[in-house]
C-alpha cells in the first residue's frame, strides 16, 4: 500500500466517515461498510480505495502521513518516536492535540500541536 500525503489521509477519513454513516444499519463491521460504499458508491477505479490497511510493511502500526519524515528519537532511549493525534489524554486527564510515543521505554511527549502543524515543523528539519 502506499503512504498517504496529509490530504490523502484526509479524504480516505471522510470516506470512511460516510462509508459508516451510510451503511451502520446494514452492518457494524466498518471494513464492509467502505466496501459497500466503495461498490455503489464510487464511480469509477480511480476513486476507489483499498478497504484493508496491510500490516506487512509497518507491522502492527497504521500508515502515517508522517512516514516520509524523520520522526524526533525518543531521549530516554534513542528509539525513534511515533505520533498520536487526536485528543490524547495525559495521566492527568488533561487533553493533547497529539503525543510522540516511545514503543521501546514506553515514554511519552504531549503537544498542543496538530498534525498538520508536525508536518510542517518536520518537513523542515
């Protein structure tokens, strides 16, 4: 599969998104939910989207936008970091635009920042 640019990322999220709204009373299994919507919906080929993320090439890690960037390594450990967006809940409750994660010592670095401002910032280091 390949990785997705931002905006790619942000238009497979919106199909998605209908894909569930559309068919949720046909089914809860959101994959068949996008293939149907990929079936009757998209018009042609080139529309369509792959329903099944693989995890052969990143393991059990989802594509990222940011896959192309040199992620920050982690300073407890020196493993590079992965990013959580979204609101992402410290130990306090308190909530985060995002949080790099260290898979190896288990770290974590919380930000106010979105994606889009990390894309940014790391296209340019």
């Amino acid at each position: 599969m390949k990785k997705l640019s931002y905006d790619e990322f942000q238009k497979r999220i919106s199909e998605v998104n209908r894909a569930s709204l559309i068919f949720k009373p046909l089914t809860n299994n959101i994959s068949e939910a996008f293939e149907l919507y990929q079936q009757v919906l998209a018009e042609d080929e080139a529309e369509k989207m792959a329903v099944f993320v693989t995890t052969k090439e990143f393991g059990n890690r989802s594509v990222s936008p940011i896959d192309d960037l040199e992620r920050p390594k982690c300073p407890e450990c020196g493993t590079e970091l992965y990013l959580r967006v979204g609101m992402v809940l410290d130990s306090n409750g308190e909530a985060w635009n995002s949080a790099w994660v260290c898979d190896n010592c288990k770290a974590e670095y919380y930000s106010k920042k979105t994606l889009r401002e990390w894309i940014e910032e790391l296209k340019h280091v």
